[in-house]
C-alpha cells in the first residue's frame, strides 16, 4: 500500500495531472489509501487530514460517502484540530436525509456545553447549518439557554441556530420570544443582529408573535437612529456608513411590523425620512441601504410626502451609473406603478432613456414604460418609444418570447414610429428575417400588407421590398399558417412594389431596393416576366444614376444570359456598401456568364427545373458553380471579381444562414477557416501558462 | 440565503455552502446551472439574476466568480456586500488572496466562511472581530497540536 501523502501535494498531483483519466486514477489511490486508514483505529495526527483529502476529492465531484462515519469518529474525538475538521465533514457530507446524521446528535450536546467557546462555537455552526427537526428538538432547550447565559460570541450564534430551529420546527417559536425580546438590549453588534434576525422569523412565522413584537417599534428605532447619527465607529463603518447589515435588517424588521399597522407605521415615519435623507448614496452599501428604507416607506402605512421622497429616490437611482442600481430601481417601481401611479410617472422620461441600454434590465423598463402609457401621454409616449427603439430591437432580439413575437414586435415599431428608426436597423432587421427561416411566409405576408396600408415609412418599406423580392414564392403561394389566408398574385405583387417605384415619397436608396425586390420576383414568378422586363428597361433611362446602372446590368441579364437570371437570386446584400455590392456581384455574375462562354459552358444550357431546381434552392446550383470556379487561379480574372470576393469576405460572417449565400460561403470558408486553425495552435501551449497566471492574480485587485 | 458557490473561470468549482438540504443530484444540477448561467453573462451586465424562485447575486473577483443565491425578498444590494466582505475576511487571513490559496487551504476558507455566516445569515458584522475569532480559533488548534506533539495540520 502507497504511503498517503500530504493534503497540499495531493491537490497538487490532481491540479497536474493532464487527463480526466490521470486525475481519476491519482484520485482512485488516494481514496483507496484514506479508506484503509480510516479502517485503522489510531492514527495519531493523520486522521484529520484525511478527512480533509477525502473532502477535497468530494469537492470536485467524487463520492465520498464512506467518509460519513469517520466524521462522527472525529467530532467524538478530544483533539480540536480533529473536531474542527470532523465538524465541516458534517457539514458537507452529512444531511438531514443521512442516517449517520443522526448519530452526531449527542456529540454535539455535549459540545453545547463544552468549556471552550470554539468548541461550542463548532457545534452550534454544524447544528444551523444541517440540523434535522429532531435533533432541533431534542436540542431546542440547549439552545435556549445558550441564549441567556453566555459570552457575546456564543449568544450571536444560538441566535441564529435558533433561527434554523424555527424554520424546522415552527413550534418552538415560542420557547425562543422571551429571550429573543431580551436580546435587543444587548450592545453588542453581532448579538443585535442576530436577535433582530430571529425576531424576524419569528413574526413571519407567527401572526400572535408580530402583535407582541410590535411593542418593540420604539427600541428598534432606538437602535437605528444610534447608528444612523453616531460618529465614526471604526469596528462597524463600512463606507461611511455605521454597520450597514444590521441596519437593513432592523429597517426589514420595522416593515414586518409596520405593515397594515398605523400606529406603528407612524412611529417610525421620523426615522425613515432621517434614513432616507441622510444617507450617503454615493457608494453601494448607502444605497444598499436607501433601497432599504425605499421598500419599507413603500410597505408601510407611510404618510404621503415620505412616499413622493421614496419615489424620487428610486427615480435618482434610475440615473445612478451602476447598472446594478438601475436594475434594483425599475424593478421596485415596477411593482408599485399599480398604486403610485402618479408619482411613478414623472419619472417616465428617465425610465424611456433607459431603454436605450442593452441590458436585461430593458427587458424591465419596456414593461414599466408600456405601463406608464395612458390616453393623455400616447403621443409623447410613442415618440420617446421611438427614440429608443433601437434598444427594443435589442432587448426584443435577446430577449424574446418567441421568433413570432419578436418579429411582431419590430414590425409594430416600425409601423408606428418607422420614421424615426436609425438606419441601420434596416440591415439588422433584414438579418433577423432571413434567420427565422419558419417565418418567412408569415413575415412576407404581413410586411406586404403593411406596405399596402402605408408606404410612408422609408424603414418599412425597404425591409418589405426585400422581403417579397426574397420570398415572393412564399407571398404568392397564397396559404400561410401563421395568418389568415389571401390571395396575392402576381400582378399584385408587382403593383406593390411599382407603386414604391413610382412614388415621390420614396427615397432613391429605398427605390433601389424596389427595383432589385421586382428583378428578384422574375425568378420567382411564371407569368409576368415580361412586365418586368419592361419596368427594368424603363429605368434604364432613369435620371439617378444608381438606379440607372442597376437597371441596366438587370437588362442585360435579361438579354444576355436569360438562364443566368437565376443568379440574382443572389443579390442579397446588406450594409451602407449596398448599391456598390448589388453593383459588383451582378458584374460579377455577368462575368461568370462571360467565363463559362469562354469554357463553352453555354453548351449545355442550364434549365431552370434541373440544373438549377426550384426557385427556393438556386443557391445549390450556384454553389455548384461556383465550385467549379474554387479550382479555378481566380486572381488573373478581371478586377471586378477578386473585388467581389473582398466584400463578400466582409459580409460572410454575417450571412452564414442564408440558402442564398451559401455560394460566396463555401468560398471564403476555407479562407477564413484556416486563419481560426493557426491561430488555435500557440493558444494550447499556453493555456496552463495562463490558467496559473489567473489563479495567482490577487482577488482584490479590481 | 440559499447557498453559495465559488467557481473559476472554466467553471471549477473551489468552494459550495448550502444552507438548506438538498439531495446531492440536486446540488450538481444547481451548480452547473449556476456555472452555465454565470459564466456566460456579459462583461458589463447587472450582477444580478433570476432563476427559479431564486435571485442570483454573483460577482468576479480576478479568475473566480462568488455567486450567492438569496430569497426574492432579500437586498441583493446588500448581498454584494455580503460577497465582498468575505473577500475582505479572506483577503485579511491570507495576504493578497488569490485563487490558489483557496484552492490549496480550502478548508481554511470554510472555516472563514463559518465565523462570517451561520445557517444563511451574518452572525458578526464587524471585520476585526471575525478575524480576531479565526486567529484564535487557529492558535488553539496550533497549541493543541504543540501539546500533541504532532505535525501540524
């Protein structure tokens, strides 16, 4: 048998070793060791600090339940150093379900009364921590005596052993008031808090109890106002701030019984506003403290100007930079705007600026923003909603119901409050679109009424253009889950996006987008192609010059390469580059065409049924162009084409999901692969480096 | 308080109090849980979570995160304070504590911890008297084992 080594070198030999299946091995032998000295009787010193091996090992998630009865050895033990660590095997391994728990029940009544405080200390800590209702029972009496015979030390701890016992046993509420009352005379800090702790319990527990402790208002406000005006204290400051902990608790307490109470709500009134008004907020631990006292003044029978003053300092918490503060801030006015409701609204300018934060805690202010809103304020209201929607798009992006829900959503912004939508959030919408693959039909169907309704809202209109030039198939197959059914066809469709052509409210970026949405359709439709062809050759001689130039590449594709069309299947792009993207990929599918005439592809004409399929998956037959293209030296080619490349290199990463994409996707995958693969290699080397670096870095540095 | 859980960055656990019973399946679930949900929140976000009935206070502290989980109608304002002032404890007993002192005296840190809370809640609100209280507790362990005459622990 291997001679078991020290604590630290064992944890030393687990943290080096390099496999799960190394540190399982060095585990298996050390646990094998422990067992047979725990068979031993003596061991001199060793015992503890196998147990504490053995603890160890329980830690990282190995079973460790042959160690239960060498723990009730070791609390029985005389030796401190085996107690103490007999004590925390308890308190890991042993619970209340555990039989063996039981048996330490004895130990440590006897430990109760030891001579030594820590000694006692141990067994009133393991007693909170995993005591069963009836080891509470049998050793409640202990307890109680603890509490009014004893040093400071002791008397915090049965305190909150106590505690534990009421929370198991209800009953023995009783047999603790009398001395829980008695405490609050007590000087000593860690004595009062425990007291004030377990009179909580006691009144939450108890109806009969919080009448009777409700005769303890006036001492409680006592206590408080000495730590609110005292001096410095130098064993409780924290911050400025006189004890902080027992102060929340006592302002906890003082809600409990103030609740449904006047009188005693009235006693306290004086002491709530001192609180409130003259503590520091500059750190956490003040507001720790004013949110507090804020929850209170808001439970409690409170006189109306105590209330406004809360308010307000929820509504100085809403400003405070902390996130944290913020958070705390939106969500305990949350939960009054029900009551406070006026009070709560003055505030709504700030709790909208709030949405344009990006956190969770948007999620918080939307819900309290839509709360606020009301006949008489729906016109500012929707104006500052609009200011910040691109934090809804955010929040609703991360935090969203369902796919359905988020995109009910941005299409209800961008109805409303379209107009004042930053730009960008056209690309990002268009992206969210396309990824939500089960909801094109519904989306399709649903912008394209929109855009019937209202063709004011530049936002609204592009993302719909895009939408039915993307999914015209969708729109135009007529039945769709999700809305009620209509019948679109195709003349309807073109309609739609003619009357976007020709309207003077449309700007030329979203006239763009019109136009590129109808050369879209002609792959998508049957009929009507013609009527296309014909609003495309129109716009040839178009005065803007973007326009013009689209036009004209898409005539040529006409003309040119009618079974190439397809390609522009494509032309999906995004970002402030847009125009000068369409441009280049439609030059760079002509001369695609132009390069398979000269490999004589165009012997075999691509049919639109086979070669290319359907409409929906014209991407698999463009991949398997270009493929074709992948061995091909590409940098000889015109410029125009390495240029594509460039920019659909930049735009990948954000494409990944797109059908349509999956051409320039296979391209610039290897490319960007690679580039991942290299870089993983030196960051191996050195992880063990780093994680030891990490490890040793001091937690207090900040 | 519920429990509290330290782990690292790759999700290591280095220290757990539970402060009610919990069968140990259960305590695995609710620490990868926590693991999973904690370490993927983002670098500037609230410390603050929800889950279950359960508010979820954590914080990082150089490579380990101390995640406490509290009632809903606790101050999770004040359980930052709670989480910090067991680093101050820690940081006082050890000298520039970092995550290899916990790792290496583990036992060390509950015993600590065990001077700070009792059955989820603050029995001493005062630094100087927690550390006061763990250095005797040390000393007598320390003369008991001189008394013994046998190799420290």
């Amino acid at each position: 048998m291997s001679p078991s080594i020290p604590l630290q070198e064992m944890i030393r030999a687990i943290r080096s070793a390099r496999t799960q299946c190394e540190e399982r091995g060095v585990i298996q032998r050390e646990c094998a060791a422990i067992r047979a000295q725990f068979r031993q009787v003596d061991n001199g010193g060793a015992r503890s600090h196998n147990l504490a091996k053995l603890l160890y090992v329980h830690m990282l998630g190995y079973p460790a339940h042959f160690g239960q009865m060498e723990c009730v050895r070791m609390i029985a033990s005389p030796r401190y150093s085996e107690k103490r660590v007999g004590y925390l095997g308890a308190m890991m391994l042993l619970d209340e379900k555990q039989d063996a728990s039981l048996l330490i029940t004895n130990s440590i009544k006897n430990d109760l009364a030891h001579s030594n405080q820590y000694v006692q200390s141990l067994a009133l800590c393991t007693l909170a921590c995993m005591g069963s209702a009836e080891m509470c029972r049998d050793l409640a009496p202990e307890i109680d005596r603890l509490l009014r015979a004893s040093n400071s030390y002791i008397k915090k701890k049965a305190a909150l052993c106590a505690v534990h016992i009421v929370r198991k046993v209800h009953d023995l509420g009783e047999l603790f008031a009398p001395a829980a009352r008695s405490l609050l005379a007590e000087k000593n800090h860690g004595v009062l808090h425990g007291a004030v702790v377990l009179i909580t319990q006691l009144c939450e527990r108890n109806p009969e109890a919080l009448e009777r402790f409700r005769k303890t208002v006036p001492d409680l406000v006592q206590i408080m106002k000495g730590l609110v005006i005292s001096g410095y204290s130098p064993e409780h400051d924290v911050a400025g701030i006189s004890d902080p902990f027992l102060q929340v608790r006592i302002l906890r307490l003082l809600r409990i019984l103030g609740r449904h109470n006047e009188t005693a709500s009235d006693a306290m009134n004086d002491l709530l506003a001192q609180v409130a008004t003259n503590t520091d907020s500059t750190k956490t631990v003040g507001n720790a403290v004013l949110y507090e006292t804020v929850l209170t003044v808001l439970d409690i029978k409170s006189e109306s100007g105590l209330r406004v003053l809360a308010v307000n300092i929820l509504g100085r918490f809403l400003l405070n930079n902390d996130r944290n503060i913020r958070y705390i801030a939106m969500t305990s006015l949350q939960r009054i705007v029900g009551t406070d409701h006026n009070a709560v609204q003055r505030h709504r300018g700030t709790i909208v600026d709030c949405l344009k934060d990006q956190d969770a805690s948007v999620n918080r202010a939307l819900e309290l923003s839509l709360a606020l809103v009301s006949a008489s304020n729906i016109r500012t209201m929707m104006k500052e909603l609009a200011q910040a929607a691109s934090g809804i798009f955010h929040a609703a992006e991360r935090y969203a119901p369902s796919q359905r829900w988020h995109i009910d959503t941005i299409l209800h912004v961008l109805t409303t409050a379209g107009g004042d939508v930053r730009d960008e959030t056209v690309p990002n919408l268009i992206q969210l679109i396309t990824n939500t693959s089960e909801l094109h039909c519904y989306t399709v169907h649903k912008l394209y009424r929109a855009l019937l309704t209202d063709i004011s809202q530049p936002s609204l209109v592009q993302v719909a253009c895009w939408c039915i030039g993307e999914y015209g198939d969708l729109l135009l197959k007529g039945e769709c889950q999700e809305t009620e059914p209509s019948q679109v066809t195709e003349d309807d469709a073109l309609d739609a996006l003619e009357t976007v052509l020709q309207s003077h409210m449309s700007s030329p970026a979203t006239r763009g987008f019109a136009l590129t949405a109808t050369m879209k359709l002609s792959t998508r439709i049957t009929e009507n192609v013609d009527r296309i062809r014909s609003i495309v050759s129109i716009y040839g001689s178009c005065m803007d010059v973007e326009l013009q130039q689209r036009a004209v590449e898409y005539n040529a594709l006409f003309r040119k390469y009618d079974h190439m069309r397809y390609l522009t299947s494509v032309l999906y792009v995004i970002g402030s580059n847009e125009e000068a993207v369409v441009s280049i990929s439609v030059r760079c599918s002509l001369q695609v065409c132009d390069l398979l005439d000269l490999l004589g592809g165009s012997e075999e004409p691509l049919q639109p049924s086979t070669a290319l399929g359907l409409p929906n998956s014209t991407s698999t037959a463009g991949g398997d162009l270009l493929d074709l293209l992948g061995g091909l030296e590409l940098t000889p080619l015109a410029p125009g084409l390495t240029h594509a490349h460039t920019h659909t290199h930049t735009h990948t990463h954000t494409h990944t999901h797109t059908h349509t994409h999956t051409h320039t996707h296979t391209h610039t995958h290897t490319h960007t692969h690679t580039l991942v693969e290299t870089e993983r290699e030196p960051e191996v080397k050195n992880l063990t480096k780093t994680k030891l670096q990490t490890e040793t870095s001091s937690l207090r540095i900040k | 308080m519920r429990f509290l859980l330290l782990f690292s960055r790759q999700g290591k656990l280095r220290l757990q109090k539970w402060f009610t019973p919990i069968s140990e399946r259960e305590k695995k679930k609710i620490i990868r849980d926590m693991t999973s949900m904690v370490l993927a929140r983002q670098p500037r976000s609230c410390n603050f979570l929800h889950w279950k009935d359960l508010k979820i206070i954590y914080k990082r502290y150089a490579s380990l995160y101390f995640c406490l989980a509290v009632d809903n109608q606790e101050n999770e304002l004040l359980a930052l304070e709670v989480i910090h002032r067991y680093v101050e404890l820690l940081d006082k007993y050890f000298g520039n504590v970092c995550e290899l002192d916990i790792i290496f005296n583990f036992e060390k840190a509950y015993f600590i911890l065990d001077e700070f809370l009792i059955g989820g809640e603050i029995q001493e609100t005062s630094k100087q008297v927690v550390n006061r209280c763990i250095e005797s507790s040390d000393m007598l362990q320390e003369t008991m084992e001189e008394y013994m005459s046998k190799p420290a622990f």
